[in-house]
C-alpha cells in the first residue's frame, strides 16, 4: 500500500518550472531515497508534500487521504514529520528543550496553560529517555547552538522523529558530515526509523545504497527512474545524467 | 526542607517591607510605588511579546489605554460599578482589543509586527483624541468616582484613602505578575519562546502557529488592560496622552530592554530603575525622555541583555572565579 503518492504535481517559482508531472510513490514501511542533482527539484518536491508551499497543480496523497496544500502542523498531527537541510533547532534553548517540544506534541498538549512544565514528571522522563537513545544525554543542558556540527545534526533528525511519526521525510540528513559523523547518523538514522516508513534527500552515494529499499531519480523537475538500488546503478539514462558526472568526480 | 525554608525568606522579607512601606516612606512614595508597580506590569505584559515571543511591538500603550479609557467611562456612566468588576473590565477591554487585532498581527513578525502595532496604537491614539463625545478628546475623563472595595455586608474599604488604594494596587499586580510567572512556566509559555527561536520549527512539530500567537498576544493584551484599568483608578483622569500616547508606548519597551528582556523580572528591575531615575533627574532638568535615551544607548550597547542580564553574568564571572580560586588553592 502507498502511504506517500503524489499525482501530476507541478509547481513553479515565478514561472520557473521546477517539478513536472510528478507522479511519486512511497510504500508503507520502506526506506526510499530521492537523488539528484543539484537543482533537480528535490528539496522543492518535499516542501511541496510537507506543506511549505502549495503546488501549482495535481494532488498529494498520505494514507489515502488528500493533503494538497495542508498546513504543517496539520501534517504533524496525522503523522508526517520532516527534517530540514538547513539545521533548523531551537538554537538558543538546550537540547532537552528542544525535544520536550517534540514529546508535547507527540502527547497532543498544546494548549496546557495549568501546569508547570518542570513538574509533569512523565514528559521529562520520556525526553531524557529519548536523549540517552540518541546518545545527547551527555549534551542535555547544552543549548542547541554550541552542540558539535555532528551532534546538531542529529538532533535535527531526532527532532523530526520526536513526535513519533509514521513517515519521516529527511532532507540530507548527512550533509557536511565527516565520513565517521556521516556513519554515526546513518546507524542513528537506522534505528530510528526502524518500523517507520521514511523518504530521506541524499547525495551521498554510500549511504542511500546502505539504506534505501527504493530509489526514486530526479532530473530537471522531472522524474527519471524509479527502481531498487541495484536496477538504479544499472540503469543506463541515471547514468548518464548523475551518476556517470558523479562517477567522474 | 532547609533549602525550601531559605527560598521563602526573600519573599517573606519583601512581604513584610510592602506591608510596612506606606506607613514609613509617606504619602509622596506610597504613591511614587503604586505608579512604579502598575509599569511593572504593564512592561511584564510587553514582554510577553517582546521578550518570550520574539516580536516588537510599537503600539502596547493601545491596550494599556483602551484599558484605562474603558474603565473610566465605565465607573462615570454606570453608578455604583464595583471595583473589581472595574479592573475587570480594563483586562478584558484590552484582551478583545487583542482579539480582534491578532488575525492580522499573528500573520506578521520582524519590522512589519512593529509596524502593524504602531500603526494601530496611533489609530487608536487618534481616535480617541477625536471621539470627543465618549473620551473627552484632549481633555479625557476624569472626575469619575472610585468605589470602595466592599463585600456587601461585611467589609467596605475607601479606595479614595491612598495608603488604602497602595495596598490594593500592590495586591492586584502582585496577583497579576504571579500569574503571568505561572504561565510562562507552563507547556504553552514553553511553546511561546519556541516560536521565538524557529517558528517554523513550531509549526512542523504539529503546533499552529496563529493560535499560539494570537492566545498569547490577547494575554499580553488582558495585564496591559489591567494595568491601565488600575491606572485610571489611580489616576482618577484618563487623557490620551499620557496612556494612549507614543510615549506611553515607548515607555515600556524601555523598561523591558533597561531590565532585560531575556528574564522574567527584566521589565520590573527596568520600571524600578526608569521611575527612580525619573524622580532624581527631575530635580534637575524635565527632560527625562533625554536621560533615558542616553541610559537606553548605554543599556543596548553595554549590556544588551539588561540589567538583570548583566547581574547574572557578573554573578557567573564570580561563582567561575571563585571556583577556580578554590582548586587552586586546595592544589597548592
């Protein structure tokens, strides 16, 4: 079953066509990367479906339901949640606060003007539960702006998957890594999102073989291939637009 | 236990020195405290927004005013309005004002939310200047009788008494200040310094945007009510300027940055500073607004966080000093 389906989606910037008929599917519970070059459209297709902007035309599917041009929040509350390429934390509040709001979220209180956030013993436990699983704990009171790039990073995600959504969508969760960074968050990446379903932005071709059931190709705005990662390597047209110039580097 | 004890004794101390204050310090600075603590809150009530929330905002001194403006006409039309109901009403005055301005103001932050706001305080400021029938334009409403606090049938306190009105006016923002401490305390006040971070982020966390901002702008908008409400009591006359004015929007905001917009008690510390500073300069020259400006350049450029903000990082300096002094004298 798709949980993820997008039917004839374009948008534009100011007549600048950025995605075209963009038909795109993701499966319940598997791992599906988006690649590309730069340019391709990629970041636009997942602020697109996130809520960010409202295609110009065609649909947006999750759970078979249409969410064309929903809100975020409203996004977040039925179980979508995201991460940005651009590190996007809380900067100046600590890594703790920056998760207990996921966990508020998660647990639907938004509005609770009549107690003391410090005494609601269940959401600090759960918080501190969530930092010792991503390995912050020792970073709890640390605010978000003067953690490590690496561990800022994983905070981004861990912030995307706080609200315990059931797809993830991760925009270059790697980006600026070191190769020993990049494979502490792919191993993070891994068990957070074990039994979820995820659509995660890459560039790195090491961790999208590593992790992706599926692969979906863009190119120019336009869908090139979709396939397993094996069926993408072989695939003579994604050679030649990315891989191939990727191959080359 | 002990821990808790010594938590109290401040608070206990300074309840003791509010309730002796008046019957020491005379009529001319029970008087000089009221004005100081309804500034308090009403600088409190701006930096709800300004501080916790991220937005300037230009035009506060339009629920301060409505507020004031409100609870005067109020107690001059309808005979015999009790005096809580008149605070009342100034809180809810500026929380509809609120309301009815925060579809378009939770939309906006940066420089169009300060805009917006100025924009709006000067149309009310001119409107009630012209709106002569009900406000007085120039000359506002006064004159209007303060009713006692009274439980009918058993207590009736002369407001008109002012050690009697310090007492009240001291216990209302006390009331006030505790709530507004509470909330900042709270899973939404929580949310509100979020959106002041990454408002974006917010919103991808499942939260919606306008209404957190829109319930915590009618909040602000409730105490600055208050404020006002408590203002015109005091005052007994209510004239655009002096609560509707652009001074009486500045006024605050200077507080709050003076103090420090980053705490709680911030704006308090700044109304405190602002009013001494007011009755040493005023001996000298009327041009206070000159003084405070020179003292708001010092505040921004030296100490950005305030007041309140530079004491907690002398406080930190010391206790890091201090520390290092110890392990250096325990290695040798």
């Amino acid at each position: 079953m798709n949980i993820l389906e997008t039917k004839g989606l374009y948008h534009d910037f100011s007549g600048l066509e950025v995605l075209f008929n963009i038909n795109f599917q993701v499966e319940e519970g598997e791992r599906h990367a988006v690649i590309g070059p730069n340019g391709a459209g990629k970041t636009t297709l997942f602020n697109v479906i996130t809520g960010t902007y409202t295609p110009r035309r065609g649909k947006v599917f999750f759970k078979n339901k249409e969410i064309t041009g929903a809100k975020p929040h409203r996004l977040a509350r039925i179980g979508m949640g995201r991460s940005f390429q651009i590190t996007s934390t809380f900067s100046r509040l600590t890594t703790f606060q920056n998760l207990r709001m996921g966990i508020l979220s998660k647990r639907g209180i938004r509005f609770n003007l009549f107690r003391k956030l410090d005494k609601m013993k269940t959401i600090t436990n759960e918080t501190d539960e969530v930092l010792k699983r991503i390995n912050l704990d020792g970073e709890r009171d640390i605010p978000a702006s003067l953690l490590s790039y690496g561990k800022h990073r994983s905070l981004e995600v861990s912030l995307a998957m706080s609200t315990d959504p059931e797809l993830v969508m991760l925009d270059e969760p790697t980006a600026g890594m070191s190769k020993d960074e990049t494979h502490t968050a792919v191993e993070l990446i891994r068990r957070l999102t074990e039994g979820k379903t995820m659509v995660i932005i890459e560039h790195d071709m090491d961790v999208i073989f590593s992790l992706a059931d599926r692969i979906t190709v863009l190119h120019l705005g336009e869908i090139l291939a979709v396939g397993t990662p094996n069926e993408i390597r072989e695939n003579q047209a994604v050679k030649d637009a990315y891989l191939g110039e990727m191959e080359e580097e | 236990m002990r821990d808790k004890l010594y938590k109290w004794i401040p608070w206990v101390v300074l309840f003791i020195v509010l309730i002796i204050y008046p019957h020491v310090a005379g009529i001319y600075y029970t008087n000089f405290f009221v004005r100081f603590a309804i500034y308090a809150l009403f600088a409190v009530s701006l930096n709800l927004l300004l501080g916790y929330m991220g937005v300037l905002s230009f035009g506060h001194a339009m629920f301060f005013g409505t507020g004031a403006y409100m609870t005067a006409i109020v107690l001059t039309h309808i005979e015999g309005f009790p005096l809580l109901p008149a605070v009342l009403v100034g809180g809810v005055t500026g929380g509809v004002l609120a309301l009815i301005l925060s579809p378009l103001l939770v939309r906006v932050s940066g420089t169009a939310f300060a805009m917006l706001t100025l924009a709006f305080g000067q149309l009310i400021f001119v409107a009630a200047l012209k709106f002569r029938e009900v406000t007085g334009g120039e000359d506002g409403v006064g004159g209007y009788p303060i009713p006692p606090l009274s439980i009918p049938g058993i207590i009736s306190i002369d407001m008109k008494d002012q050690v009697s009105f310090y007492y009240f006016a001291v216990v209302v923002v006390a009331i006030c200040l505790y709530i507004l401490w509470y909330y900042t305390k709270t899973p939404f006040g929580s949310l509100i310094v979020g959106i002041r971070d990454n408002a974006m982020r917010v919103s991808y966390l499942g939260f919606k945007l306008s209404h957190t901002k829109a319930i915590n702008l009618i909040v602000s908008g409730v105490f600055a009510g208050i404020a006002g409400a408590i203002f015109a009591l005091f005052q007994n006359l209510v004239s655009t300027i002096g609560v509707l004015d652009i001074g009486n929007c500045f006024l605050p905001l200077l507080m709050a940055y003076i103090g420090g917009i980053g705490s709680f008690f911030g704006p308090i510390v700044g109304s405190a500073v602002l009013h001494v500073l007011e009755f040493l300069v005023i001996r000298f020259t009327e041009r206070i607004g000159l003084v405070n400006g020179v003292i708001f350049i010092v505040v921004v450029l030296f100490a950005p966080m305030g007041l309140v903000g530079l004491l907690r990082m002398v406080k930190e300096r010391w206790f890091t000093r201090s520390a290092n002094q110890m392990s250096t004298g325990t290695s040798s």
